[in-house]
C-alpha cells in the first residue's frame, strides 16, 4: 500500500494496538518505556515520525472506576501503577510489513536511548 505503510495510513496502518507483550522480532505491542518518566518523550518523538501510539490503560483496573470496588485503593498494587505510567502501545496488526516493522524498531530503540 502506499503512505508508508501496507494500508496506506502512515507507519502504524491501523494505529497502535496492544497486543502480547512484546518478545524477539517486530514490534508487537505493550512496551514499558526505558528510563521511568520518558514515555511522553518517546511517543513524541514517534509521532514526529509519523509513527502512531497510544495509552489504553493510563489507570491500573484498580484504580478505574468500574473496579475501585474490588481494589485496595491507590498503592495497593504498585507494580501495576509503575507500568501503568511506563507502557506504551505501539502499531500492531497482521498487514504491517518487516521493512515497516524495523523502521518503527529503529525509532524506538533511537528515541529511547537504546
């Protein structure tokens, strides 16, 4: 397809979509951000890449309001809040290519220091 990407819409063709975590080869979504407080820089820089990403869950599920009921409250999970803070979803479906693929892995590894 054209625009950069096999459905024609830029790097991320269907936008960032988290999957499993991510393991060896192409990106494959979620992606804890290295260097805790750097996600905003890296998903800044991706966008300027025309590299799309998103933050489904920017709340734990305890924290969110259909949950609080059967959550601790805040700190009562905080390797969930930790992560939270830290993942970024990055594009992820089954027509992005391999060159696409390793130019948003480049892009990554280059925006967060890697």
């Amino acid at each position: 397809g054209g625009g950069g990407g096999p459905r024609g819409e830029g790097a991320g063709g269907g936008g960032g979509v988290c999957g499993g975590a991510g393991r060896a080869g192409p990106p494959r979504g979620p992606l804890p951000a290295r260097g805790g407080g750097r996600r905003d820089e890296v998903q800044a820089a991706l966008a300027a890449q025309a590299i799309p990403t998103a933050i489904h869950y920017p709340l734990p599920m305890h924290l969110q309001p259909a949950y609080r009921q059967w959550g601790e409250g805040a700190g009562s999970l905080p390797a969930s809040e930790r992560l939270c803070r830290k993942v970024l979803c990055l594009p992820m479906h089954p027509d992005l290519d391999e060159p696409t693929a390793m130019r948003i892995a480049r892009a990554v590894r280059d925006a967060a220091g890697g």
